[in-house]
C-alpha cells in the first residue's frame, strides 16, 4: 500500500469516526430515544416489523405499494438482525449517513484531489441537514448514499463495462428508494454515452441492468394492483399535494406540498384500489396545471426558492440560526466550485450536476423543501468543499506572497 493510498484511508476513517460521532450524539441528545416514529416515519416502521416479522407489505391504512421498498426491506433487516425497535433503526440510520460522508470524500479525491476531497468529506460529516435526517426513519439517508455511490461509478464508467453496470444497478437502487431519483439513469446517460465509440454497447448494457433491477418489484406490483406500477402508487397523489389551488392561495405553503386530509379532496378517491385512487389525483393535478399556467408558474417560481431555503422551518432558535449559516456557507462556496470547475474546463466534474439537476427537476414537478434535496447534498457538499479548498490555497498564497514581500 502506499503512501498516500495509506494517508487516504486514515482521512475516509476519521471522517467516518466524526459523521459517525456526531449523528449517535444528535440522536442521543437532539432526538432522545424515547419519541414515537410519527408520519412517514411511522409507515416505514410498519412495514418493518411487518417484514421482519415474515408478514405482508402493507402499510396500517392498507397500502400495499404507496412506499418504496428499498427502505423498509433494509430497515426490516435491521429489526430481524436487532429486534423490532426502531432505536436500532435510529443506529443505522447514523452508520449509512457516516459512510455516505466516506463516499463523499472519495468521490472529491477522485475529482479534485487529495485535500479538495477531504474538504468535501468533512463536510458532509458536519452539515446539520444530513445529521438531522439520521434522527428519524426516513428514506434519505440511504438515498444519499445510493446517489453518492452512483456518482461515483458514473465518474469511473470509462474504466470499464463492471462500472456501467454498477452506476446503472446503483440508480435502480436509489429508485426504489425515492422513485423521483429515476432522473439519475436518464440524466446521467449523456455522460456514459461519451464517446461515441462504443456507446451502444455502454447503454445497452445500462438499460438492461436498471430495468433487470426494476422488474421484481414492479412485476410484483402488477400481479397485486393488474397495472403497470413501476415503483409506487403515488406519483399522482404528490403531484396533486404540490400542485393544488389550496397551495397556490396559501402564502405560507407556497412551493411546499399540502397533504391529502388537509384538502375537500381528499376522500375522493377513498373506496377506489390505491393504483386508481393515484390516477385519479394524477389527472386532478394535470387538469390544473394545464387550465392555470399562471398558478402553476408561479408555484414553480416559489419552489425554486423552497429548495434553497435559507431559514430552515424548526422551532428552536439556535438551530435556526446553524441552519441559516450552514446553508449561507454551502451556498457561497458551492457558488465558487460550480465556478472554478467551469473555469477548468475539465468534464470529469459534470457527474456531479446529475443528482443536483435530478432533485431540482424533482422540485420544479413536484414541490420542494429540504428533503427533496437530500439525496443530492453529499455532490453539492462535494462542489463546495472544493470551493472551499480553493479559497484556502488562494488566501494561503496570498499570504506567502505578502510575507516574502515584507521579507524582501
């Protein structure tokens, strides 16, 4: 082993060990273990003790495919493996969010180099968004870390075909995680087909992998609902919870989602089989979209701001505030690495534009708030990061300049 691959391997370790320190400390004292999964949170712990217990998909409303599986089949593993509490589901929540911070780090060595990358690692170990996600049963975490790792076997796919077919089998897996993350495989397939030569091959060979992937779980959904469902049976009920004349109208939602029980609509497809009762939200929500383009323009406007909220919506003060700051940081410094990447004309960054262009299209379809955005954190900490590590190196030889200056 050499010496820097060695040197790589204790920077991936320490920022594990940090991730890792930082989110068990959140869970301990920011969320306690004590507090009762609540909402999606409570569906996903459900479906856990169901699986894990040798029992059916269903959630306690009596959905069968509303969720995707990829989470609840991990979790149900984590409660056969440690008993049906959802403390050990908080645990392993904190150990996929400390190793996508690993990931991360690699995934900016590989494109910006040895410091550059850690910078990138270290922050995604200490940026309070991805602590806060590892303090409740939610899907993010290990979305984060399927996107992540599909980046960077996207950044490796030159290398050969076992690449291709990792990047591809890692998009299914973030698809069955959250079904929007299907922009991964279509967004990224420009850069696997460069060069020419050789591109069919490579997309093929990509195509087969995702839809192979795909196909247990959506051949399962049709034999229970006798249609196509690819993933869940809730891409028209989202659409109808952002898109809505209710959200348009409220200033404070503006760009967010409104549930079902919080709209008149809300019953109206209650007897219908779930696949149905989602169409029927679906063609709801393209009939408004379509007879109020203005509306609808305008809660894409506000979604846009919804993405990149500044103030994140929490009741403690103090956790306002390292939020707003957080975010100033990620902001200013991603706005530098987006710059300095451009500048160098290198295209081996622009894997990282894939999930960011993935949840910002997610965002402007659906609605937008910190978690839509999740998934592609760890590429956005990544750019920053380098922002980051360009800023230091520029300061530090300006100084040296300045010092052999007086010197002189």
């Amino acid at each position: 082993m050499s010496i820097e691959t060695s040197s790589r391997n204790r920077t991936s370790l320490a920022i594990f060990a940090l991730a890792l320190a930082l989110r068990l400390a959140f869970i301990a004292a920011g969320v306690g273990t004590q507090e009762v999964p609540r909402d999606d949170a409570a569906q996903y712990d459900t479906l856990a003790r169901s699986l894990a217990s040798g029992g059916p998909y269903i959630t306690t409303d009596g959905h069968r495919s509303n969720r995707a599986p990829a989470y609840p089949f991990l979790l149900a593993g984590v409660y056969a493996l440690f008993g049906s509490s959802w403390r050990a589901g908080l645990f392993a929540q904190a150990f996929l969010g400390s190793l996508t911070c690993v990931a991360a780090h690699a995934l900016g060595v590989r494109l910006f180099g040895r410091e550059a990358g850690a910078a990138g690692g270290l922050a995604c170990a200490v940026f309070p968004y991805s602590i806060a996600w590892c303090g409740s049963l939610l899907s993010e975490p290990l979305c984060a870390l399927f996107t992540t790792l599909s980046t960077l076997a996207l950044a490796r796919c030159s290398q050969g075909a076992r690449w291709v077919a990792s990047w591809s089998f890692l998009c299914a897996l973030a698809t069955l995680t959250r079904p929007n993350m299907a922009l991964l495989f279509l967004l990224g397939l420009p850069l696997l087909l460069r060069p020419f030569r050789g591109a069919g091959a490579r997309g093929a060979l990509a195509a087969g992998v995702f839809i192979l992937a795909l196909m247990p779980w959506t051949i399962r959904n049709y034999r229970i609902h006798h249609r196509l469902v690819p993933v869940t049976t809730m891409g028209g009920v989202v659409l109808w919870e952002g898109n809505n004349p209710y959200l348009a109208h409220d200033p404070l939602k503006r760009g967010l989602y409104m549930s079902l029980s919080q709209m008149p609509e809300g019953g109206l497809a209650r007897n219908l089989p779930e696949a149905e009762a989602d169409a029927v939200y679906f063609r709801r929500a393209t009939r408004y979209m379509r007879e109020n383009p203005l509306e609808t323009l305008g809660l894409v406007g506000w979604r846009c701001l919804r993405l990149w909220n500044i103030v994140p919506g929490v009741e403690s003060r103090s956790q306002r505030w390292l939020g707003a700051f957080s975010m100033v940081m990620m902001l200013v410094f991603l706005a530098i690495g987006l710059s300095r990447a451009a500048a160098r004309r290198d295209r081996a960054p622009a894997v990282l534009v894939v999930p960011i262009l993935a949840v910002v299209l997610s965002a402007l379809i659906y609605w937008a708030d910190a978690r839509i955005r999740a998934p592609a954190d760890p590429e956005i900490l990544v750019l920053a990061g380098y922002g980051a590590w360009f800023v230091r190196t520029r300061m530090k030889a300006t100084g040296s300049l300045r010092d052999g200056g007086l010197t002189t």
